[in-house]
C-alpha cells in the first residue's frame, strides 16, 4: 500500500476519568491525495492528527507509510510535516529564516534555492528578508506552509491551517492553499471543523464524530 495508513488507531488520555479521543479510527491517503478530517470542536481531529505525526501517543493501532510501519518511530524520523492553527512563526528570525528552519544541513546555495522556491510557491517572492512580525495574517499563515514544505516532507498534516483568518481571507488563502498542495504534489491531511473549507481544499472529505471516523 503506498502512502498514509492508519489501522484502527485510539488515543485515551489517562485520567480521572480517562477520556477516549479517538477510538478505533482507520483511514487511508494515497500519494498525492488531499485529504481532509472534517468535525465538530473537541471531536478528537487534533489528537488523531497528533498521533499519525508521532505528538501524540496512540494507545491501539498501527500508523504505516508507503507500507512502512513507523507507529514507533520518533517524530522527527517520521518524514511528516506539520503545519499548526497560528503558525507558529520565529518571530526574531526573517520570511526566509523561518522557511530554512528545517534545511539546515544543506549547503548555502542550495538553501537559498530552495527557499526562493518556496517563496514562489506561496506567492510571497522577493520577502525573504522581511521581519515575519510585518506580515498579514495571511501571509503568516503561508510562510508557515512553505516552511513545513521546505524539507520535502512525504506527509503534510495540517491542523486548522486557515481557522485563524477572518472569513473573508479565510476562503481566499483555502483556494491557494488547495492551489500550493497540489503544485507540490504532495500527500496531504488537512483538520477542519468548516465544511466548505473542507471542500475547498481536499479531494475527499471524511467526516469525524465523538472520536469514531463516520
Ligand atoms: P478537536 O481537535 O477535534 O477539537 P481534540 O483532539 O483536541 O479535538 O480533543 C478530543 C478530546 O480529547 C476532547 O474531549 C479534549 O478535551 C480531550 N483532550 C485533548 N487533549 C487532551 C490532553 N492532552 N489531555 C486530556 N484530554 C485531552
Ligand atoms: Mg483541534
């Protein structure tokens, strides 16, 4: 099987009660699909999310990529990617410094390729030495998606990327978003709670509820 595979995975998060946020989910994405995880607040899209990434610990269940089975392998070795509701930018480091965060290791010239790459990518060309401090909301959010696509991840998860856009730029950067994951061909699970974002964005939607894939 070639891309994402999770069997019958359940997170419960120990406690007084313990609460089960997911339970017994299976789904499956294929090389350069995008799919997205649509449900209500509090339905447990972020812990399965956390999960398939390696945040999260699972309490059942495998998580295999290209057959590959990596539910115990450490985030970093994973080769997911992960893009969060805010961004979650370094505010003392440039567009472009942001964006090499995850790059590190390759040489100087090749770096700044990649990196005016991305730019392109995103929209954002000629802003690399911009403070992300002096950027839209918007464009925040799309530096954050270029730096998470920066070191070629084989999976990009995204949670809430766009929920912290006014609604009308909401639906503009879902567009690009939609525009950029395919250009880059990547395999990709996008969290929402917005359905019409869902359908903006993804190819195939599946719904959550109560921790259980409906
Ligand atoms: P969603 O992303 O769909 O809003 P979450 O996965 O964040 O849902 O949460 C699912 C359930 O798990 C909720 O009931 C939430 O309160 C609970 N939960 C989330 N994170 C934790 C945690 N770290 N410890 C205990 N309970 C948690
Ligand atoms: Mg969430």
């Amino acid at each position: 099987m070639s891309g994402l595979d999770v069997r019958g995975v359940s997170v419960v998060y120990p406690g007084k009660p313990p609460v089960t946020a997911v339970d017994d989910a299976s789904l499956t994405v294929d090389k350069g699909e995008i799919v997205a995880l649509l449900g209500p607040s509090g339905c447990g899209k972020s812990s399965l999310l956390g999960a398939i990434v390696g945040i999260v610990e699972t309490t059942a269940g495998t998580v295999a990529f290209d057959g590959e089975d990596v539910t115990s392998t450490p985030v970093h070795e994973r080769g997911f990617g992960l893009v969060f509701q805010d961004g979650q930018l370094f505010p003392h480091l440039t567009v472009g410094g942001n964006i090499a965060y995850g790059i590190h290791s390759l040489p100087r010239a090749q770096r700044d390729a990649r990196v005016a790459e991305l730019l392109e990518l995103v929209g954002l060309e000629g802003l690399a030495h911009r403070k992300v401090t002096e950027l839209s909301g918007g464009q925040r959010q799309r530096v954050a998606l270029a730096r998470s696509l920066a070191p070629s991840p084989r999976l990009l998860c995204l949670d809430e990327p766009l929920s912290s856009l006014d609604a009308e730029l909401r639906q503009r950067v879902a567009d690009d978003l939609r525009e950029v994951l395919t250009a880059s061909g990547i395999t990709a699970l996008m969290v929402t709670h917005d359905p019409a974002e869902a359908e903006r964005v993804a190819s195939r939607v599946l719904r959550m509820d109560a921790g259980r894939l409906v």
